[in-house]
C-alpha cells in the first residue's frame, strides 16, 4: 500500500514504506516517553505503538501520584499514514525531528495532556538489542535516546497541573524491529534449557553539561549480554564510558530498588562515579502493557477505536506483590562527581541473579 512516505527517498527495501521487509507478526515500531517535575510526586510515563503485520496500533499513559497509578488505554486498527501518529484522542506530533515534539491526550475518561518536548541534548543511538531462545530471534531492536524539558499541562479528574521547563525533565526513546507483541503465540516445545530469568539495568540520566545514557543486561549467572554507556556532551562531544560496575540497593523483603552506585571509567580513564537515588516508582508492567502484564499487552487487538481507564492501588497488597515481577521505572535524582541530574532509573532482576545473589524467583533482598 503506498502512502505519503513514499514521495520521499527513504526506503530500506524494495517494499512500500508500510510494509515491513519482514514478515514476522511481532515486528514494531514504538516511541516511549517519560516526564517528572523533579520531586518525585508525579510521574508521567507514556508511549505509542504500530504494529503493521498484526494491523494494530495502541497507545498507553500511566501516572503515579502517591500510592495511585493510573492507566489509560488506547488502541485502533493501523492505517498507512505514518506521518499522521494518532491513536484515537492520543497523538504526537513531530515538531523539529529529533529536538522537539508535542504530544497531546485529549480529554479521555478524566485524563488529558498538552506537553511540548524540547531535547537538551543530541540523541544517543544505542547498541543493536538481540536476543534468542533457541535458535529463534525473539528481540531484534534498535532504538536512539534522548533527554530533555518538558512545557505545558496535565490534567487528571478537573485538576490542571502547569509544566513548565525549569522544573519537569524526563527521556525518551524510539525503537523499532522485533520484539513479543500481540496475542500469545502457540507455545511449541519448552526452552531447552528452561529460561531462568534476567537482569536488565536502563539509567538515562540529564545533567546541566552533560547527559549519559546506560545499558546492561546479564544473564542469571552475571554474565553480561548487553554493555553500553556513553556520555553525550553539549558541544556535541560523545565519550564511551566503558564497563560499568554496578552496585543496587534494594528495599528489603523486595526486589524493588531503593538506589546504585556505578562505577565508570571515562575516556582517559579517570574514574566516573553515579550515585543514584530512586524518587518514585512505576511498574511497567501494571496497566503500562510490558513483560506479562495481565490487564493490557501492546499490540493486542480491542477493536476499532477502543479505550478505557484503569486505577491501581499500589498499597493493595495483590498490586504490589506484583511490583518485583516486571520492569520499574523509577524517577531518578542523581549525582555524578559533584553534578546532579534527573532521570530515569529503570530496572528489573527476574528471576535468578547469582551476583545479586537471587538464586529463583522468589528470592528477595535481605
């Protein structure tokens, strides 16, 4: 199907635009943003995907205030106007291509937003992300990052709340390839050797001269699969920050953590310290759709022009016992050899861990 992309030279594949060169059915394309004011009151946690090869396209918002997390769910058939991103009220505009967005959620079921996006600093492309079970790809990702301020408003049940750049920061990012969407697929044989879990580390961080942008994932027995740091400087300067120790602190009886301290090497290998303190925390995977969430999965078709709202009570102990088994996104204050930043502290340890010393899925911090 050809459509507006078209007219321009940016094809990969001898395709139309909207059509993927692969066929697999979890092929997606999918932007994430994030904002806070700083204090960890509030966190905004947002994101849309498009997934042409299950012709879905969904769009999801999640606030936390208090012991509060709110859900808003938006999903519609795909079309083939790419340059149009709109999921029914929800949509981002593109306003300077990798500086400056506008996302806006009109009014839905007593939430709404209108945040303008400006990038503080040139975006990070990370390391391709790979993973397999077996002999068969089941994550094949690129993404680029990025951090910034946010202006405008949120309004949640008829309170306006002003958002003004000197005070709300947050990150984002954009990926897109292969990675589990939609409905479960049929499951076949059990993994041979059964999959034990993962240890997975995302800190983009947003310093007044500097941003970093860190990854690490490891397998249960440490070893890791996935390195990348970098630091992004204001006059364009991008410094590797080497391999990473990372030392978490978790709350106690939880997986849930509290902290880090991670131990870098700059690029004349001068040593670069992050001490990182959790804010606020937003589980992922309670009403925002990732890792085996129960109530809302991306890409799952709910019929045409659907949404709904969902309400957590994160001191229900149902709710929180689930809190350790997914990705938490956390708003992040941290210092950085005198500098402090904010951002994002994502992370999640699932199932065994040996150097955490989490030996199964049920092993908690002492």
């Amino acid at each position: 199907m050809v459509g507006p992309l078209d007219e321009y030279p940016i094809h990969q594949a001898p395709l139309p635009v909207t059509w993927p060169a692969t066929g697999d059915r979890n092929f997606y394309d999918r932007c994430y943003l994030n904002a806070h004011d700083r204090t960890g009151d509030i966190f905004v946690v947002t994101g849309m995907g498009w997934y042409p090869n299950l012709g879905t396209k969904d769009a999801f918002v999640l606030v936390r205030r208090g012991d509060t997390q709110t859900a808003v769910h938006l999903g519609d058939a795909i079309d083939d106007d790419r340059l149009n991103q709109r999921v029914g009220g929800y949509r981002i505009e593109v306003v300077e291509p990798l500086r400056r967005l506008r996302a806006v959620l009109e009014e839905t079921e007593g939430i709404a937003f209108d945040l303008t996006w400006e990038g503080s600093f040139d975006v990070v492309r990370e390391q391709p992300h790979i993973l397999r079970s077996g002999s068969r790809v089941t994550l094949d990702a690129q993404r680029f990052a990025q951090v910034g301020t946010w202006s405008g408003s949120v309004v949640i049940d008829g309170e306006e709340i002003a958002v003004t750049p000197d005070r709300w920061v947050g990150t984002r990012d954009r990926s897109w390839g292969i990675r589990p969407v939609g409905e479960p697929e049929p499951a076949g044989r059990p993994a041979d050797p059964p999959f034990e879990g993962m240890w997975w580390l995302y800190l983009p961080l947003r310093f007044d001269d500097f941003a970093i942008v860190l990854i690490a994932q490891e397998d249960p027995d440490g070893f890791r699969t996935l390195n990348d740091c970098t630091r992004v400087w204001g006059d364009g300067r991008v410094e590797q920050l080497g391999w990473p120790r990372v030392d978490i602190s978790y709350a106690s009886g939880t997986r849930i953590p509290t902290g880090a301290v991670i131990r870098c090497g700059g690029a004349y290998g001068e040593p670069v310290t992050l001490e990182v303190e959790s804010l606020l925390p937003v589980a992922l995977h309670i009403g925002g759709g990732y890792g085996g969430d129960s109530d809302w999965s991306h890409g799952v078709w709910k019929g045409p022009g659907f949404s709904e709202r969902r309400t957590y009570d994160l001191s229900s102990p149902d709710v929180a016992g689930r809190m350790m088994f997914g990705m938490v996104d956390h708003v992040a204050r941290a210092e950085c050899d005198g500098a402090t930043g904010y951002g994002l502290f994502e992370h999640g340890a699932l199932g065994r861990h040996d150097p955490s010393g989490f030996t199964d899925w049920f092993t908690v911090a002492p």
